[in-house]
C-alpha cells in the first residue's frame, strides 16, 4: 500500500455514499441523465489542454493519440446521452390482462423494464488512460443506465486519473446530479475491498487475463455473486486466403504492420497472429517492411510481460524472427530481450505444423509491439485451426468474395469471437450501435455482452416486471399513456409511441 | 451412482454429440426451428394420458395440477415457435460505413446480432416435472435460440424424465432436427461432469440455494467459465397495508392462504412471509381458516428439507403456531416434525420486533405448506425491513392506491425483487412477453436474465458483430435487403420491415 492508496475506511465511506447516490440517481429522470452525461464530455473537452500533458508523462502515448482518444472519450459520453430519450434500451414490455390466455389461466397485467442495477465498481485499464479509464466506456454506460460508480483507478497513470476525477465530479455537481455519484479509488486492495463490498452490485474490468480473472473469481465468490464484466485479453487471429494473398501481399503486409504496431501493440485487438500462404510473397514483403524504432511502453509492469510473452515464444523450436524495429531487445534469434531500454517491434514466423504443435504458447496474446506469422500449405489447415481457437474478441478474414473456403471459416470464426472481420483490420474500435466488443471467454467473462458501443448500458441494468401494479404506481416506460413516447412491445407486438 | 446414472463415457458420448448438434441446429432456419418446438409440443399433449400417471406416481402431485403444467408446457414450446418469426430477440443492428462519423475515424460497416450460445446443460427442477422438466422452459428457450440440449434428469422423477425424452426426441427426429439436439443424462455426477465438460457452453438449473450454488461455484471455476442461470430461492414477502387490512381482512387471509398451500406450498413463489398490522382482524381471520390435511411432498428429500426448515423457524423465540392443517408434525408448539407421515400445512406468527432480531432465520425459504406471518405496528416498520430484504423473486403488496406508504415502499421492493405484485398473489407464473422470474441473489445467480416468458430466450444468445462482411457472407437477419422481414436498428434509428 503506497500513501496514494485508499484506506479501508475511506472505501467503506465511499462505496455507503455510492450506494445513496445510486438510490438517488436512479429516480433522476432520463433528461437529467442526459445532461448530466453532456455535461461532463463538455468538462473534459474544456479541460483538454490540462489533461493531456498529463496524460503524455504518464502513459508515454503521443499527443495526438490521446486527443484522438479523448475526442473518443466525449464522443461516447454524448452519444449515450443521445440514445437515452430514445428509450428501446429499457426493452419496455406491457402485457395487458387476459382472461382468455391460452397457457389454461388468466394472464394478469404484467409490464416489464429494464432498471438500474446499483453501485458499480469500474476498473480503469493502463492503455487506454481516457477512453477505458476514468471516465471512459463502462463509466459512461453505468452512469446512463441509472447507477453511481466507483471508479479503481489504475497505477499506471494516478495522477491524471485524479485530474479527470476532478473535472468529472465538478461537472456532474453543477448538472445537479447527486453527491457521490462518481467516486474514485486508488490501490489494488482497495480495489478488492470494493469488489467484496455487499453495496456494490456489478463489475467491470478492462485488462489482463491473470488480473481479470483474479477479480472475476472474488466476485463469483462473495456470498452475493455480482455479475462481473472483464475484458480480459485476446490474440485477434487474422486469416489470409490465397487468392487475396497473390492479389495485393504489399497492401496486406503494410497494413498489417501498421495494425500491428500502432499504440506500440498495446491495444486488445491488435491482431497477433496471421495466417498466409506459404511461399506467399507476404512473408518477402513483411521482411522488407520497416518496423518502427523502439518505443518505451506504458509502465515497467507491461513492459516486463511483453518481454516474457516474446521470449515465451520466441523459445519455441521453429520460430523465427522476420523482421525489427531498430533499438534494444530486437531482431536476433535467441535474444532474451532482457537488456535495459524500451523493446523494438518484431515480427516472427513459424510454420503451421509448428503453431498446431504449440497452440497454447503461440496463439497467447503478446501485448505489445508483436506479432507472429504462420504459414499455412493448405487453406483447409485454417479451418482446423479455427476449431481450435479459444474465445477471441475478434478474427480477421482477408479474402475473395467468391473464395470457397470462407464459406466455411466464417461461421467457425463467429463461433469463437465477438467480431468478425473481412479486409479490415482489427485494431480502432469504432463507438458505434452495432459495436460489439466482447466474445467468449478468456476474451471476456461475460460471453453475452459488449463493453464497447451502445449494446454495453444493456450490463448495468436488471428486469423488474410489475404485476397489476396501478397506473399512478408504474414507472413511466410503463404507463398506459407511453408519457416517454419510447417503443414498446405490447401484449407482443412492438408499438410504435 | 445408482444402475440409472449415466457412466462418464456415457456423458462424454453426449457431449460430442450435442456439440456436433449445435453446430447443425445453428445453421437451421427459423421457420426448422419453430416446426421442431411445434412438434415436440403436438407430441407431448398425444401422449398426454401415458405421461400423466407416470407423474402422479413419482411426485404425488394432482392430477388436474398435472394437466394444467402440461399445458403450460407446450403453451410455452408453441410460444416460443411463435415469436421466432418476428425476429426482435434477434436485436439486429446494421451501421453503414460513415466517413464522417464524428467520434474523429471513420466508422466500418458494422452489423451486429445475437446468436447461439452452444450446446447448453438444463438441470431439471422437482417440483414442475413437466414445465421446469425436461420438456420446460429452459429446454424450450435454449433449442429456440439455436442450442442443443443435455438435460440433467431430477432423480425426484426419473420413470417420467426418461418417457418425455423419449416423446421429446422422437418428434425432434421427426420434424427433421439433427440427431443428438436432445439428450438426457441421469445421476448428480453425471450432472457435474456434464457441467465441466469444455463443450457446454451455458447451464440452467432451478432448485434449492444449497444445491445452485455448488453447481454455480462449478460453472464459475472452470477453466472457462460459463454462464450459469440459476433460480435457487426466494422467500416472496408480501406486505398488508393497514387500510388494506381493515377493508377486507377475510378476502385477504382466504388469498395468502390458498397462495401458500397450493401445490402443498411446493412453489418458488409462494409468499412466504406476510406483513400485516398487529390488531387487525387478519390474523384472527388466518386462526379460522381451515388449512388442508397433511399431504405426502414430492420426496423425502423436500420432505426432510422442509421439517428443518420449519423447525427453525419455529426454535426462535416468540414464534408461535396460527393454525395447522389436520395431520402429522402440525400445529402443537414445540412439535419436532420429525415424526413419520406427511407434514400438515401449517401458519407462524411472529411479531416484527422478533422478526427484525432473527432476520436471517426467519426470512430464509420454508420450502413447503408453511408461512409466516408478521405483524408490525407502525407501516413505516414495513421500509425498514424491506431495506434489509436479501433478493427476492417476487414481492407483493396489498394496498389501496392512495396509500402513501407505498410510494415508498415499491421502490425498495423493485430494488431487491424481479417482479413486485399490487393485490395479486405471486404464486402461477404466467407465461408472457413481459413476464420476470428472476431477481437479485440468491433468488438467481444472474440478476440481469429471466428463466419465466420470453426474454428467456436471451439468456442462450451471444452477440457477434460483422464487419464490412460481403452481403453473400452475412447472416439474412443482417442482410441489406432484410429477407427475414424483422424489425432492426439501422444506423440507430429503429426500423420496421
């Protein structure tokens, strides 16, 4: 515990004044959660110059990636503001009395939306210091849905975590929303703490796999289980047919690459592993590609995994290394990587038969400026590696429209991940509705949702129905007269305000 | 491990088969899907008259009750066939590529919809054997969405779960369903192996606290955790106002009483509690009221259960006997239980002060003919208490529209139960779109999902995103053309077909 760190007092005070706040602000009405929402992507985008700085010192990003990524930032906050008044998100059921209900009893009067769930414990994420932070994606959809949040701030960047705490709460106060509503922790055994607390009633978590299934397992096992959404880590496997292969190896290369090695590799998406031809002309034009130079990464802690994970494969017989960025820790075989200065991207090969060899090592995820590329001789080889894959948050098809083996790939790959690509890469995660970002486990450990996008509010809220409840007593979604003009499905049928 | 469990190899065989099937049965078309739950339906009420004897010997329970859940049961199959068509459950949403979306990049093209989970483990309840059985909603909900079935058969109806298997795969063979769509295994260690085995990718179970949250505490420590909706318990408190009280005592105490006895109290929703004010007639009114005799419960294990259960409760002190059914284990203070012979149906009271000094005791589930009744002095007793309410799958209150108290008190209960009834009683759960049977822990393991209506059906659905996929290579839901003919939101603006 540093002196930075929350006390257990100070979590306790926190999360009671969490759990008022929530109370409170789920009664607020929907324009008020609107405003509220605006009101602070207006704070941060007033507090730019301040906080990117900031931002720079601590996370070693470059300036314009970190505006990039605070315009994300507000954008996402104003865009769930938007949707609110629209209302589908509340799933608004209303069943009116039916005495004749074929099930062989009367069907009472049932109407049925969604509710805010309570208190939610957010945990920031290191590479994303605004868009996956403070007041990043799963603040925003927490606070929309209805609940207060109390945000774990991550060590990686403490200092403009408290800056943007600072900007947040002010902006909330002066749009009226209660005291407490947003609330910040620092240390890990704080963060536990408020993990086990009983005021709190969901998670979220943007980060490692061994981190996030740690916490994933505390809360599974509090006396209350809480739902715990963790995007936890994923390879992001790309497969190159042959017919695109021998259609254009210098784009795919060059854009590969740049997928690759943006954000120096520290993004969840970056695709780690593509699959091509062999004796493509892919592989000369990857070789010939120009890696960047070495770059510090965001903290010694990521800094020292990524080095682990490339020697981890690395050590495997028959992997080799393709290409590197100038600087320390890069380019010859055997090189433990160990020696001081920020790592040089690198790429390596293997073939199929040795990736099939050593799945669990070559398919896990090197977060950082990585990647590995496996030959293949036969297209259906891709098929069976697909069988094999684990949970992903994406996969990438680079193909023909008319190639038969898509036909088949495609539905293996939608199996296993949460977004399927065709001649895009993966990496830049657009906010958008359609969004989904999240696929089955180690991914996420919540296979049905989406931490990206304006599917991710649907995590923070729970069904309440209401039986024979009398119109001055229901919630307005499910008033007789629609007073929130929202669409509704109506004894089944989706209605129209 | 009795001859009638199913041996591991057994298991695994089933395994790989329901695997296999779901991968089959993802790929059918809606209108296959719907014919399959039509089928199965039509089948089990032509086999009506072998089915219900097989019932009547195995769970003691009536026959007219029988007959009602096995209508319900294939109300619910055609239910779901029905809405399969309209498509909403889908949540289809397609965004256009926009090069000048303002997030600052431009957005893909991105179409997102839900799809199905994989072969999916459904743990038979004792006390519906036909709607929470093999053939219930579960069952119905995870082949709608697209998934094979493992049904784990409850060992409180074996001679039964193996005939409706047989009628259930039957009319899937004929309505042209992949072999090995459903399956039954029997044995709590087949059930657990079943339950870690890689392939199954969600679980359902209905059942005691004790029993859901061990197979939970599985689910969530596999190596890849799975979903795992659990309805474990639920007390169903229910609060009297006093000018409810006063204006119709005996109507009141007539309702709580058929409430709580119907089924022999063998309901997850009975109300298990009720609130009422001290000095008002009610409770003289629940003294006189003739509770049924003693009646054999499903089986001995639900019998001892509820023995201990009441025993406890009845060791606190200030807990005294209302009334009791005529038979064994009734009606004398300080009776054991424990002695041979069906338990009688029996009424508690308690005041409030008790109550509030043993909530933990007193508020914990009778599963059985038993209730307790409170009374309390001043209603605002009533917020206090439901502020200390664990989660609840039903809560309901009596009341007069312009009570003031409850304008306080709904929101309380909305907070900590799933669904909360205004003068109804929460017992008969009717099968609807609006319909919500589940709450907070520990009455499910999954707050944000119901196992009751129709939004079961997403409890066995995962997103998955397409991006800048070829119109040949999308899923029609996702088509531009919209072949399906379902609502969707296009470029966030809900759009009818």
């Amino acid at each position: 515990m540093t002196l930075h760190d929350t006390s257990d007092d100070r979590v306790d005070q926190i999360i009671e004044r969490a759990v008022r706040a929530s109370e409170q602000w789920k009664r607020a009405s929907i324009a008020e959660r609107a405003r509220a929402l605006d009101t602070v992507a207006d704070a941060l985008d007033q507090h730019a110059d301040e906080l990117i700085p900031v931002a720079q010192r601590e996370t070693h990003l470059a300036e314009a990636r970190l505006r990039g990524e605070l315009r994300r930032t507000t954008f996402q906050l104003r865009m769930f503001a938007e949707m609110l008044p629209e209302g589908l998100w509340l799933d608004a059921r209303i069943d009116h009395a039916d005495a004749e209900w074929p099930m062989g009893a009367p069907r009472p009067d049932l109407r049925r939306q969604l509710e805010p769930i309570g208190a939610t414990l957010v945990f920031a994420a290191s590479n994303f210091p605004f868009a996956f932070s403070v007041a990043g994606g799963d603040t925003a959809s927490a606070l929309a849905a209805g609940n207060a949040v109390v945000l774990k701030a991550h060590h990686g960047h403490p200092d403009l975590s408290d800056a943007t705490t600072a900007v947040v709460v002010d902006a909330l106060a002066a749009a009226g929303a209660p005291e407490g509503l947003f609330q910040t922790i620092h240390g890990t055994e704080a963060g536990v703490r408020a993990l086990r607390a009983p005021g709190v009633k969901a998670a979220a978590f943007t980060g490692s796999v061994k981190g996030g299934r740690a916490l994933f397992d505390i809360a599974a096992t509090r006396p209350e289980p809480i739902p715990f959404y963790g995007e936890l880590g994923s390879t992001n496997p790309a497969f190159v047919t042959k017919r695109a292969a021998d259609k254009d190896a210098a784009g795919i290369a060059r854009d590969f690459v740049a997928s690759v090695t943006g954000s120096a590799g520290q993004l969840c998406t970056k695709p780690g592993v593509l699959f091509v031809p062999a004796g493509s002309s892919i592989v000369a034009e990857l070789e010939a590609q120009r890696l960047p130079a070495a770059a510090p990464l965001l903290n010694s802690g990521i800094e020292s995994g990524f080095r682990d994970s490339l020697a981890s494969t690395r050590a495997v017989a028959g992997v080799r290394t393709l290409s590197a960025g100038a600087g320390a820790g890069a380019g010859v075989d055997g090189d433990s990587g160990a020696d001081a200065g920020a790592p040089a991207p690198v790429l390596l090969a293997a073939s199929s038969e040795t990736l099939r060899a050593e799945m669990d090592t070559l398919m896990s995820e090197m977060f950082g400026p990585a990647a590995l590329v496996v030959t293949y001789d036969d297209e259906s080889e891709m098929l069976e590696i697909a069988d094999r894959l684990e949970g992903q948050l994406t996969a990438t098809v680079i193909g023909e429209d008319d190639d038969e083996i898509v036909v088949d790939l495609l539905p293996k790959l939608t199996a296993r991940a949460g977004r399927v690509l065709w001649n895009q890469w993966p990496t830049g995660v657009s906010v958008t509705w359609a969004q989904q970002h999240g696929g089955p486990y180690p991914a996420t450990t919540a296979v049905g949702t989406t931490s990206v996008g304006m599917a991710a509010i649907t995590r923070f809220l729970r069904p309440v129905a209401y039986q024979n409840v009398p119109e001055s007593l229901l919630p307005d979604a499910l008033k007789e007269g629609n007073p929130l003009g929202i669409a509704r499905r109506v004894d089944g049928v989706l209605t129209l305000p």
